[in-house]
C-alpha cells in the first residue's frame, strides 16, 4: 500500500487555533458585559458555557486541547532528538511531560485547590492582624507563591538548554513564555488583588482574568508555532509507521 502524505502548514495550524481563541475570548467578553451592564447573570446558560476563567466549559476544552497539542509535538520531538542521539532528549521530554500534567491541571484546577491551605497559614498569622482584615490579597489565589519558586527552579534547569537552541526557536519560547508567564502569573497576581478588596463577581475582575486567560492561549500558540517550526527546520519531514 501506498503511503498519502499529509502537508502540515505552521502558519495554517496557528491562525486557525488563532482564530478559535480569539472568538472564544470575544464570546466570553461580550457576555460578562451583558451580564454586568443589563443584570442578566446567566444568559441560557451561555454566559458560564463561554466564560474564559470557568472551568470545564469550552473555552476549558480548548485550552486543554492546545496543551496537549503542545505535548504531542514535543513528545515527536523527543523521539526524533533520540533517534539522532541529540543531548536535550532529556529537556524536550521533560516539557512533553509538563505540558501533559498543565493539560491535565487545566481541567481538575489542582493549582487552585493549593490556595485554600495557604490562605487559612496567611489568615493564622499574627502579622496579619496589623493589615486590613478583609484583604488576603495575594493570598486570595496564593498558588502563585510556590509556582514562582516552581519556575524560578525550571528556569535554571532550562537554560543550558534553552541556550543551544537554534535563535529563532530560542527567540520564539523566550516570547511565548513571557506572555504565558505574564498571564498565568502577572495577572493572577493583580486579578488577586483585585478580588481581595472587591471579590470576583464584577465586571473588572473579569476583564482581568479575560487577559490572564487570552495571554495564557496566545503563549501557548505561540509556542506550538515554534515547536511546528523547529520540527521543519531540522526534520523537513515526519513520517508515522503503523505495523
């Protein structure tokens, strides 16, 4: 039997995930700004379907689907680095792997079950009694503490690796990561804030979390831009036997 080979175009692959994302986020935004601005909290149940910081809806699924996207290529990269003997095997498992488990996280929200502990250690502190009362602040999504430490450890376990890579790909992970990093993190914290004075359910918290999510989605499309791009600047071709 002949063998039909199947043409993947990286810039066809990221502007439809693109394109998917961006009317995601639309949707979600002009329904938190019906919710806000008419007083019709539910709309048919469109409102949570679409919602971008609600969990297990759609905008969930694509999330996870892109992840494990992600995970995928990095896997097929893994296997083609081991073949060629290549010395970041290692590294490029370690981020297939990584991308499984956020896949993953992204639909039991374990991080955010990890605030709960941490704001009943901040609520037990004496200094706390010296501050207002009824603001956790950070500690209102207190899982950002131990994911710094997390990234700051990945981060020095990455460089040398992240160093060999060709510039392009170097540039194009340092970009998306900035921009995942920013969101899941950068505006965690500020949406934190935020919610620790005035509580989620308003209209400014969730533009917020509508920005930490679109930079989330935006990071990672990035990223698989990159991983498409590696792929065919070193491979060219992939081919998939199936006995």
């Amino acid at each position: 039997m002949t063998s039909k080979p199947i043409s993947v175009n990286p810039g066809s692959v990221v502007c439809i995930l693109g394109t998917v994302a961006f009317l995601l986020v639309l949707a979600s935004t002009t329904g938190q700004l019906i919710t806000y601005l008419t007083g019709h909290p539910h709309l048919f149940g469109l409102n949570s379907l679409f919602y971008v910081d609600a969990e297990r809806n759609i905008p969930t699924f694509f999330s996870m689907f892109i992840l494990l996207f992600a995970s995928l290529l990095l896997s097929i990269i893994t296997v083609l680095e081991k073949k060629q003997s290549a010395s970041g095997v290692l590294h490029w498992a370690a981020l297939a792997f990584g991308f499984l488990l956020i896949a993953a996280d992204e639909m039991i929200s374990l991080h955010e079950k990890l605030s709960m502990p941490m704001r009943q250690l901040w609520l037990s502190m004496p200094a706390r009694q010296l501050l207002d009362n009824d603001n956790l602040g950070i500690f209102y999504s207190a899982w950002v503490i131990p994911g710094i430490a997390l990234l700051l450890a990945l981060a020095w376990f990455f460089l040398r690796f992240w160093l060999r890579l060709p510039m392009k790909t170097r540039l194009t992970f340092l970009i998306a990561a900035i921009i995942y990093i920013g969101g899941c993190i950068g505006f965690e914290i500020i949406g934190a804030q935020y919610a620790g004075f005035h509580g989620r359910e308003n209209l400014t918290y969730s533009m917020i979390a509508t920005v930490e999510e679109s930079l989330e989605m935006a990071g990672i499309i990035l990223f698989i831009w990159g991983l498409l791009v590696y792929i065919a600047d070193n491979y060219k071709e992939v081919q998939f036997q199936i006995n």
